[in-house]
C-alpha cells in the first residue's frame, strides 16, 4: 500500500527564491500546484487558506467541510488534506515552516493559536460581511509585501499573519461565547495544558484521572473545563485523538492492525475495533478500504 505524501514548502518555490515563505492567490495556486492536491497529502509547514470565490470540498483528517465566500482554513504539520473545488474557485493562500514564525517572536509561538495547537478545535471558520473584508485587505497586503523589495518585509508580513490569526481566533471566540471572563481564559489555559498532556501520553494513558492528577485538578473540574471549552468530555478528547492517530497510522504504515492497535495502547485488538468504530462510524477495515481503494 503506498503512504500518503509528505509535500515540503519548497517543492512550491521556484530554485532560486526558495524560503520559508509562499503566497500565492488560489487561482493561481490551483494551475501551479495541481497535481500536487488533487490526492490526499500532508504538509510539513503550516497553511493558512482563504476563499474568497468558487465553492467545493475541502477533507481535513477525514472530515468535510463545505467551502464556500469567506470560508478560512488552517492546518498544521501531519495533517491530511485534499479538495474538489469549482472552477471560478479563487482568495489566498500562505505557507509557513514553524522556524520562520517562532524565531521573529519570543513569547508567541504558532501552536499558542488554538487551530494550530488542538485537533478538537475545527479547522474552518466562516467570515461575514465587514469582518470578512477586513480579513481580505490583510491578504491583500501581504501579497503586496510579498511581492516588493522593501526593507523589514519579513517583519511586517509576520505582523500581518498575527493579525489574521488573532481576528481569527477573536471571531471564534464570539461564536462559542468565551474568553470574555477571567474564568473563560483560565479553562481555555488548563484546556491547553490538557490537550499538551494528552499529546505526549494518549497512547499510554487514557484516563481522565491520570490527566486530572498531573494538571493538579479533581477529574470532575477537569471534565467541566473540556465541556466549557470544547462541549465534549474529557475522554472524548482522549479518544478523538487517539482515533484520529489511528487513522494516520492507517494510511501511512504498512503494517497489521494489531501491530497497530498494540502502538496505541491496546492490547485486545477486539476492543480497539470497537473503540474505533464508535469513534468513526466504520471498522479499521473499513476505513481502508475507503482511503486505500
């Protein structure tokens, strides 16, 4: 079976202008970088993708989202992704290693944004009206930048990124009601911690009370915090997380699903099928046999 493919960001620059940026409208992404996106493969940058015309499909992890005007997407490294997009498809789209962001700015990292740090936050988010126009304008002057030979052009296109990502993130925060109390900064900051705790054991410890003992918290404060945050418990984080790592260890290694279920921490392979079916709707079987045709 053949591994889904790892693009690297400069396989879209040119020889010459190779760096650890690009940006390009969609339209013109689309004729460049075609037979690059037409079937499922993962970046090892971070994407950042705006339409602002066209309709379609775009598949995250195994999850569709509808595309359409105003539509916003973020991706991390390792994720999995492939659209269908309508012809008049068009907006923006930029590129960026982790090391061209981190090393400008000291005390904000990428994974501080929560689409880039928790795979339980959605990957789209949808703009309106104003709000919308005023993400456009920071594209549009990206592309600017990117295009001239000013001095400190760097310096201002990471200004402009963090301004995307941070309207972004106060244009979520609005639809889910939070991070307007102390209270909701505090659970959105153990949620965090959770999500960081969870990525360095999940498939050594799945429960609630591991968590909440090394967070210093009881297990129904924990459990109260997730729900605040995310509107699921606790163990659906640990189980999402370990469902969806199942699923990339699926596609990417060629081996038995044992061997698999035995990586992830389970050693009945019967119960890892049934975790994994209540979680996916469809047997590890299943599922390859729907990515893998």
């Amino acid at each position: 079976m053949n591994s889904i493919s790892v693009l690297h960001i400069d396989l879209f620059q040119s020889g010459k202008n190779a760096s650890d940026f690009y940006f390009n409208t969609m339209k013109d992404h689309l004729v460049s970088s075609h037979k690059h996106i037409e079937k499922p493969h993962r970046h090892d940058f971070y994407v950042t993708v705006i339409f602002t015309k066209g309709k379609g499909v775009h598949e995250i992890d195994f999850q569709k989202y509808e595309v359409s005007e105003g539509s916003i997407f973020f991706l991390s490294p390792g994720q999995v992704h492939s659209w269908e997009l309508s012809e008049d498809t068009d907006g923006y789209i930029f590129f960026c290693s982790q090391e061209y962001y981190d090393m400008h700015y000291v005390n904000r990292k990428l994974r501080s944004f929560p689409f880039f740090s928790s795979p339980a936050f959605p990957r789209k988010f949808q703009f309106e009206s104003e709000e919308l126009l005023k993400i456009i304008n920071l594209f549009q002057q990206i592309e600017e930048e990117h295009h001239s030979q000013n001095i400190m052009k760097d310096d201002l296109i990471l200004s402009l990124m963090t301004q995307i990502y941070i309207n972004t993130t106060r244009q979520f925060s609005k639809d889910l009601d939070a991070i307007s109390s102390l209270t909701s900064i505090s659970y959105f900051k153990h949620y965090q911690d959770f999500e960081n705790w969870v990525e360095q054991y999940f498939t050594t410890q799945k429960s609630i009370a591991y968590y909440a003992s090394v967070m210093e918290i009881s297990p129904k404060h924990l459990n109260r915090i997730i729900q605040t945050v995310v509107q699921k418990t606790a163990t659906e984080v640990i189980t999402d997380r370990v469902i969806l790592e199942a699923k990339r260890m699926l596609m990417y290694l060629d081996e038995s699903l044992v061997e698999i279920a035995f990586r992830l921490g389970y050693e009945e392979y019967s119960y890892f099928v049934r975790v994994f079916r209540k979680g996916s709707g469809m047997t590890p079987t299943q599922f390859i046999k729907k990515y893998k045709a």
